[in-house]
C-alpha cells in the first residue's frame, strides 16, 4: 500500500491509469480487482468501512 500511494503521489498519472500499468493482464491481481469493482463493490465497502470507524469515534468520544 505504501508503494502504491508513493507512486500516485509522485505521478501525474490518474490512480486508475497506474493501476492498468502495473496490474498483468488475466493475472491474480486483475481478477481480484475484477471482483472488488463490480458493481462499485469496493467502494461501498470502503464507504460502510469509514462510517463505522466515524461512529465508533463518536461512542469513543463519549
């Protein structure tokens, strides 16, 4: 993930495009990333994944 986020934060390419670069075709990361973006599958997760952590600050919070 570090790797990841160095490379988008020291290239103007958009996050997508850099993925297509380094992702092999029909390889084990393409088919992974196949099933988490269906249906903007990931993308709810990491929604729901954020909202319990804001909810979970607020009880925290007291």
């Amino acid at each position: 993930v570090y790797g990841a986020a160095s490379l988008a934060k020291e290239s103007d390419e958009e996050p997508g495009e850099l993925r297509r670069q380094v992702t092999s075709p029909n390889g084990t990361t393409a088919a992974a990333l196949a099933v988490l973006m269906d249906g903007d599958r990931l993308k709810t997760l990491v929604t729901e994944a954020v909202e319990a952590a804001r909810k979970r600050s607020v009880e925290l919070r007291g």
